[in-house]
C-alpha cells in the first residue's frame, strides 16, 4: 500500500483536474498535491478556493513553457483546451498546448523519472457507428481538438517505448457533475433553461454520448495511479448511452420545464454521431461506476441551480452560443 505520494496535477483548475484534486485530498490525507495551473479560459479559480489543507498547493504556469518543477512521484496531466468548438475556429492554439506543450511535460518526467498520468478523451476513436472501441482500435479524430490529443498519446506511447517512461493513458467519455464550464453541453442546457432561454440542440439531436459523473471518473484515475501497468492505456466509460435531444429533455423535465424549450440548429462541421468504448480492462482492476445517471444528473441540475454567483462570474453570451463553433475565438 503507498503510504504517501507526491503528485502535480496539470490544470488542476479545470473541471476533471479540480474534481480530482477535491477526490485525492478526501481520500489521502498523506497524499500532498502542487496545482499547476496557466489560469486559461478553461481555468476557474472559484473551482477550489474553498480548498483550505497544507498538503495542497497552487501554482500558476504554464505547461508549454515550464522548465522544471519539483521532485514529484507522479504527473497527471490534465492541462489542454477542451471545447471542441472552439478547436473548429482556432486550431492551432489545441495543437500548441495539447501536444507541444504536453512534450514539454513529458522532457521533464523522462529527466526526473516522474511518472506520469494522460488524461486523454474518447473523442481519439472518431464516431463509433455503434461498436465498442477497445484500447487497440486505431485514432480516427474528426475535430482539431480531438487531434490533439491524439498526437499526444501517440507522444506518450513512443515515450514509453523509446525512453521507459513509466506513463498511462486514459480514455474517458463524456463527464457531467459540479464544476463544468458553462460552454459544455449539460451545464449551457442548465443555465439557459434556468434563464428562460431556449436549447440549441446541433442537427437532430441523435448524437449519442456514453455519460459518467466526474467522480467515477476521479475514482478509475485513481485506480490507474495505484493499480495500473506502465504502457498501458485504460478506456473509462459508465455504459450510459443517451441521445443529446434526450439528455436535454431529461433536465428540462427535473427543472420543471417545458420541452418546447428546445431548438435545433445548424449542426457543427465533424460531428461524431456515437462514442461507445469497451471498458473491461480498467474494470479488471476493481474499478466500476457507482452513480446512477438519473441521480447524478439531478444532483448536477441542483448544483447548478444553487451555484448561480459561480457561473454568473463566468458566463458570457460566446460561451451560451448556439452554435459556438461559428465564433472568433
């Protein structure tokens, strides 16, 4: 059992990256964490200024331009520009941080031997048609931003095999839970409904993503660190298959309002129609999904309702677009 560990966690005032941080510190009160943290557009600080324990630390810097850090035993990078939107209208800002700066981070691990944890996204595979990716599959991205990430595991995997980089990559699906920015798709649904503001829902609405509360997602993180195997990557996914038309009639019907709210608009240019990943091998080593999805998202509607001061310091009319992907970011 490891008593004690030392981890710097890379954007660590983003949505997952906060998450984890909350998760580390109630489950290992040995465990001492550095937040490293450029304070981008995916940054929030409210995310943890409640957050009072001498074994957490923050720092503001940058991946792609940090030189060194201190002697940690383990990197988990959650560091990256994440709306695909937005990777549609500037790509070239994704490739900068989510593969060249990741290399930076990667230079530093392999000169200090850290270890280290990507946080990658199922979006790598491209659209499903209905099967279950595995970890073998091969990356078919269809956005800028899924491409990034893409030639970031790819990085990790040759550094792993070049350099014995004692590295993991996870896969994950679509998160929900506290924390979301307001851009992504369940937190805008809540917002603008709470405003009396329609739901701009792309094409016909029958894009289906595979759903998993954030702390499940914290919880298989942790399970990779502790029980993973180096070179290995590890899909994670609670098997929650729901169409985006759906999952909006789903929160409109627990906020108590009319489904005539929904509008459908222009879809976005690459839209994968399905994500589906097959999970047995992070199961394999005593992970499973515990939150039910009717009661996460309800717990997250709640949450968002009673945290109106955090979203209202961030929201801006960009972010509640109906079709953001047409912006000039």
């Amino acid at each position: 059992m490891i008593v004690s560990m030392r981890l710097l966690v890379t954007g660590g005032l983003g949505f997952i990256g906060s998450n984890f941080i909350r998760y580390v510190l109630s489950n290992y009160h040995d465990y001492q964490i550095i937040n490293l943290d450029k304070l981008g557009y995916g940054s929030n600080p409210d995310n943890l200024r409640d957050i009072s324990n001498p074994n957490y630390r923050f720092l503001q810097g940058d991946i792609s331009n940090t030189a060194k850090f201190d002697e940690v035993d383990i990197v988990a990078n959650f560091a990256a520009e994440t709306h695909v939107d937005r990777s549609i209208s500037n790509p070239r800002t994704f490739l900068a941080s989510n593969a060249t700066g990741m290399l930076n981070l990667l230079e530093i691990c392999r000169r200090e031997d850290s270890q280290f944890l990507q946080v990658s996204t199922d979006e790598v595979y491209g659209s499903s048609g209905g099967r279950e990716f595995d970890e073998n599959d091969r990356l078919n991205p269809s956005s800028p931003y899924a491409a990034s990430k893409a030639a970031a595991d790819l990085l990790i995997n040759a550094y792993h095999k070049t350099y014995g980089l004692r590295s993991y990559v996870s896969r994950c699906t679509n998160n929900y839970g506290p924390y979301q920015s307001p851009e992504k798709f369940i937190p805008k649904v809540i917002i603008r409904a709470s405003l009396g503001k329609p739901i701009p829902i792309y094409g016909t609405g029958r894009q289906i993503r595979d759903w998993i509360h954030v702390r499940d997602h914290c919880a298989a993180l942790d399970t990779i660190i502790h029980s993973g195997k180096y070179g290995e990557i590890y899909n994670i996914g609670a098997n929650i298959q729901v169409e985006n038309a759906n999952i909006a009639k789903q929160i409109l019907t627990v906020m108590g309002k009319p489904h005539s709210l929904i509008e459908y608009v222009q879809d976005r240019p690459g839209h994968d129609i399905r994500y589906r990943l097959d999970t047995w091998k992070v199961r394999s080593l005593g992970w499973k999904p515990m939150i039910d999805f009717g009661e996460g998202l309800k717990e997250t509607v709640d949450w968002y309702l009673q945290h109106t001061s955090w979203w209202n310091r961030v929201i801006d009319e960009k972010m509640l677009s109906p079709t953001p992907w047409k912006e000039n970011w």
